[in-house]
C-alpha cells in the first residue's frame, strides 16, 4: 500500500518479497536547510507506527509478535544520477521471531489473495489441539482471515504524523518537501 501527499512524500507499507519480512517504511525527500526538521519528521512518523503497533498487536499466547516488533531511525538513501535523495525511518516486524506476522496480515487459506482451503501434504487429516478439550481432526479447513487492524492503524498514525509535520514545515519553508 501507498500513500502520497504528492510525488515528492511517501509512506508506503508493504510486505516484501522475503516470506518473512512485514515492515514499513516512513521516507521523505530532503529540504535544503530543513535536514533536522525532515529526519524528525520521519522519525516520528516511524516512531509512532512502532508504538501503536507494539500496544495493538495481537499477543498470542507467547508474545512473540509484539516482541519482534522493531523500530530503526532515519538513514539517508541517496538518489540515482538525478540526484534527490530521501530519509527512511522503517518499522518492521522480525520474521525469525515472529514468522505469524504475515499470516496476520495475509490472511490464510481461502482468506488470503489467491487462496485456497488448506489440506494435509502427508497425513489424511490434520490434527489441532484447544485447551482443555481433546485432539480435533481435520481433513480441510478454510484458514484464517486477516487480522491487520494493529498494522493498518500503525500506517494510519504514520500518516496523520507525516501530514501534521509536513503541514507546519510548509507554514516554515512555503513550499512543500
């Protein structure tokens, strides 16, 4: 997913083409004289994302997910030959300890893009425990939906972030980063 106040201002949240990895990434274009004011800006955007997504993320029964939640400060990424450049605060979620983050997002089976009811590779049947009750046998379930509510709110605050300091460095500078 995308969000652009113009060509220029960017907040995108995306899973990428690792399985594991579920991260955004709050980037803004630098301003000559205005540095400090963009790193931030983007600071804060990220760092708000990081927060609401740790308070909001499903716990689970292990806590992992919220755990594996991470937060990393403005780097800056240069341009190409055309020059420009930008500053990347990122948020993301650490796959090796959380490999359920993308299910959560996804979706599972018949729920996620392209899905399908999910089936045993080996067995007849799959077996699945709950507390306090016996085994339960399977032999198709329809998967589980996304549960992004905790992501989708933490690119929301991102953005309402990014759009109240880039509003007062437009009120500063008269033009737009």
């Amino acid at each position: 997913m995308d969000f652009s106040l113009d060509e220029r201002i960017s907040v995108r949240g995306f899973i990428t083409s690792d399985p594991e990895a579920v991260q955004a990434d709050m980037t803004m274009r630098t301003i000559p004289g205005f540095k400090r004011q963009v790193v931030d800006a983007t600071n804060d955007a990220a760092r708000a994302a990081y927060e609401h997504a740790k308070l909001f993320a499903p716990q689970g029964e292990s806590g992992n997910l919220r755990a594996a939640i991470e937060f990393d400060p403005a780097v800056y990424q240069p341009g190409g030959l055309g020059g420009g450049g930008e500053w990347r605060s990122t948020v993301a979620v650490d796959g090796t300890l959380a490999p359920q983050a993308r299910w959560l997002i996804e979706g599972t089976g018949i729920y996620k893009p392209g899905g399908f009811p999910i089936r045993p590779r080996q067995a007849k049947a799959m077996v699945f425990f709950k507390h306090g009750e016996g085994p339960r046998f399977r032999q198709v379930v329809a998967g589980q939906e996304r549960q992004d509510e905790w992501w989708e709110g933490a690119l929301d605050v991102a953005r309402r972030v990014l759009e109240e300091r880039l509003a007062a460095l437009d009120l500063a500078t008269g033009v737009r980063p």
